[in-house]
C-alpha cells in the first residue's frame, strides 16, 4: 500500500507532530510504503532524518499558488500512490482534483480543532473539498462535530505518544541552571505563542500566584509570533525572575520532565482538537490544568488526572493550581492515573493500527455507517 501525505510544513505544530508519529510508527508495519509531501522547506523536527519515508518538496511561492496543483498532479503520476492523505485544508484544495483526475482514494485530515466558525477560510475549504474525500479523519469527535462532518464517511483517530520519546531526558538540574530556574516547584505550558492561547490569563495568575508564594514559578515553551511581546510583559513586576519564557524547544519533552503541574489556557473561540501537550505531560506522569472546551475532555478526565476550567475563569484556575501545590499526594495520584491513560489509550501504535484499518475500509469502499465512528483495527506488528 502506497500512501502520499501532504502537509504545509513541518513546523512545531500539532498536526506535524502527529504526522511525524504516525510515520514513525507505520515503519513498524509491513507492506506500506510511505511519501511525504511538503509544500514549505520548514523542517523543525529532528527525526525527519529517521522515518523511512521519501520526502519531495514542492515550494508554495504564495497562499494560493497554482503551480503546485500541476506538481502534485505529475508526482501523482508517476508515483502511483493508493492513497492521497492531507494534513492541513489548503492542501486538500490542492489534492482534491488531483486525486480525482488519477482515481486515487483522498483522505481529508484537516480537521484538527475542536471548534470552526462559518465564514473562516478552513470552514469554505471544508465545504469545498468534503464532498470528493473519501474518507475524512479529525482528531477529536469534538471536531467531526464542529465542522458537521459527513458521518458515513467521518471518523477521529486521537493522536498518538511514542513513549520512546522520553527515554533520554536532558537532567533536570541542567535545564534549570542553563534557564536560571531556581524555584522548586514549576508550573509549565507548551503552546505556540499566539492570539489562540490565553497568555494574559496565564501572566495574570502567575503574578497573583507568585505574590504570596516563593516556591514556585512558571515556564513557557514554546515560539510564536507575540513571544518577543509576552518576554518584555513578563519582564515586568517583582515576580519576572520567576516567570520563564524560554522559546522554541526541540527537548520539549526534557523541560515537561520539570513541570510539576502540566497547564494549558485557550482562549475562547479557539478550542483544542486533542493537544499533543495535553498528552505529553500525562505521558510524563503530570497532572493537568486546562481550558475546558474542544476535544480536551476527550482526553483530560476531571479530577481523575487533572482539572479542567472554563475558558477565561482565573479565580477557578488560581485555586486548582494552588490545591495541586499544597497536596503533592494528589498531584502525583493525577499524574500516574494520566500516564495510565496514555499507555492504554493514546499510543503511537494504536493510531498506527487504527489509520492503516481506515486506509484499507477506504480502498476497499467501507463506510462507517450513519453515525459509527469506529474501525476494526489490526494486530500489532510482531
């Protein structure tokens, strides 16, 4: 089975790291065959090198660039694939009518939130492309629902932790001496540093946090368009010593291993499908804070592996974390039962068993039914 996935970028991003995941995982499995697309030179992930996948570039000069309908369609082409899976909205625009002039199967995968309004440029693209697609795959049934997806050909597949990703860990101590952490509880988010999340909110109750308490501060990981504007905020007050915006990270997973608490705010409007954040610090036995909304539920279990809190209620967020400081007992109770639920639920190998069953329904014209989102997945690779 040859399967072509196209995808904008690989930027830090969810839906990269999930691609990234999956092709890790598919390398497990025998008889699927691999090609990545990628419309941007943007490579920010170091295990590209190791996926066992051909990966083609074709540029995208601009938002809208037609050229690349005509690349797509001579690599197509020649290459033959079984299966055309998209990872982000424009480029299903682009594979639509390629898939169709070569009567090759198209899997939509753009749905990737939990929430779309009407009128915005994914929710057109929506309409326009989900009635060629074959198949159509979220990462939350908080998506399916929010963009109204066809259910006899609609199905989420939740993302997937490859637990291999924490076996070698930058030491603690290193981190926090190379970043000037020195409070012994930390209080960490990793989020793209834009208008999506609430990052006054997060400065709000760090500082009214940090007022009355000095064993803990607050870190950020992650880059973005406003980091440089949150750095000169947070520089502000008597708690700027305690409040870390560190950037863009390759070792995300190393500065989670420092948490204490796993927190994640969203602003209103712009809800999570299922945050890969969310599911690295369960993996890495945290407990979790977050916006309540999306797909989060899906994967967050109220007050079984952490708290979930409506968007903008910082009197509600400041009191969970405070209970999660003053109580390490229920804060590591929160975090195994989190770890739990990733190993049980969330593995890169179940995505992996779960997507090939979706591209086998697809290329043998398996629907879901009305409303039966659910595959029949098959065994583990030996």
């Amino acid at each position: 089975m040859k399967i072509l996935h196209i995808i904008d970028s690989l930027d830090t991003g969810g839906k990269e790291r999930r691609l990234l995941e999956l092709l890790k995982a598919l390398r497990s499995f025998s008889g699927i065959e691999n090609h990545l697309v990628t419309l941007s030179d943007t490579i920010l992930f170091d295990e590209v090198d190791s996926l066992g996948a051909r990966i083609t570039l074709i540029p995208r000069r601009s938002r809208r660039d037609l050229s690349v309908f005509r690349k797509l369609y001579r690599l197509c082409r020649q290459y033959r694939p079984d299966v055309i899976h998209s990872w982000e909205s424009m480029c299903s625009v682009y594979a639509v009518p390629v898939a169709k002039l070569l009567k090759i199967k198209f899997i939509n995968g753009m749905i990737t939130t939990g929430r779309i309004n009407k009128g915005e440029r994914k929710w057109i693209r929506s309409k326009l492309t989900f009635p060629f697609s074959d198949m159509i795959f979220a990462n939350s049934h908080a998506g399916l629902a929010a963009y109204n997806a066809p259910g006899h050909k609609s199905i989420c597949i939740h993302n997937g932790f490859d637990f291999n990703r924490v076996r070698n860990l930058v030491p603690a101590q290193q981190l926090r001496k190379q970043y000037g952490i020195r409070a012994p509880k930390a209080i960490g988010m990793v989020a793209a540093i834009d208008r999506r999340k609430d990052i006054d909110g997060f400065l709000e109750v760090a500082r009214r946090l940090l007022s009355h308490r000095k064993d803990a501060c607050f870190i950020v990981v992650g880059g973005g368009p406003l980091l440089n504007h949150y750095r000169k905020l947070a520089a502000e007050g008597p708690s700027a010593n305690r409040i870390h915006f560190v950037g863009r990270q390759t070792q995300v997973e190393s500065f989670i291993d420092l948490f204490d608490i796993g927190l994640l705010l969203t602003r209103s409007g712009y809800e999570e499908g299922v945050s890969n954040a969310i599911m690295e610090y369960m993996a890495l036995a945290k407990p979790v804070v977050a916006t309540l909304g999306g797909g989060t539920p899906e994967i967050v279990v109220e007050q079984q592996t952490g708290f979930l809190i409506p968007a903008h209620d910082h009197e509600l967020l400041l009191i969970r974390l405070t209970e999660l400081l003053d109580n390490p007992q229920l804060a590591q109770r929160m975090g195994e039962a989190g770890k739990r639920r990733i190993q049980e639920k969330f593995t890169s190998e179940r995505m992996a068993q779960e997507t090939i069953a979706c591209y086998r329904n697809c290329l043998n014209g398996i629907g879901f039914g009305k409303r039966n989102l659910t595959v029949s997945v098959p065994a583990p690779p030996v």
